[in-house]
C-alpha cells in the first residue's frame, strides 16, 4: 500500500510540475495560445481547468501523504530503558532506619 501511495504522489508531483509550468502569472501561457481574443469561452475553459488541476494534484499529494505518515508504525516505547534507569536511582536512596550508622553517631 505504501508503495502504491508513493507512486501516486510522484505521479502527481511530476504532473504538478507540468501543469503549474503551463500557467503563466501573467495571462500568457498555454491558455492564451487557443485561439483569439474573440473567442469567449475558449480561454476561461482552459485557465478554470488549469486551476482545477493545481488544486487537484496538490489536495492527492497532501492526502497521500497524510495517508503514509498515519500508517506508519509507532515506535516501541523503551520499556527496558525505563527499568535501567530507576535502578540506579533507587540503589542511591537509603530508605529511612537503614544505611550508613557513621553518621548517626
């Protein structure tokens, strides 16, 4: 499944780049390249088409992986650690009426 998820998001991402090098921030690009200014319909097809398909492929990048990082395993907590570690923390404390006498006296 991840494998699947990782071919989607590169597909997309390769798409993405193709589609957003289309657009031109300036009105040029492909879409003012279908026809004269006398067509209505033409332009305003492509350029809502071309946003449609930005947005598209960016939302299946960011669901894919959203997606792959969920499915991730957990990490084990450090149980074994956790036990070490309160072991030398409690071979230093002498509980009450037991340890050194020298100092007692």
């Amino acid at each position: 499944m991840d494998i699947l998820l990782s071919t989607i998001v590169i597909l997309a991402s390769v798409l993405l780049i193709f589609v957003v090098y289309i657009q031109n921030p300036k009105g040029g690009g492909l879409s003012s390249d279908f026809g004269s200014p006398s067509q209505l319909g033409g332009v305003q097809k492509t350029t809502e088409f071309i946003d449609k398909a930005t947005w598209g492929l960016a939302t299946v990048i960011v669901l894919a992986s959203v997606i792959m990082t969920v499915r991730q395993p957990r990490a084990p907590k450090p149980v074994e650690q956790k036990q070490q570690t309160e072991q030398p923390g409690q071979q230093g404390q002498n509980p009450a009426g037991q340890g050194n006498t020298q100092n007692n006296k």
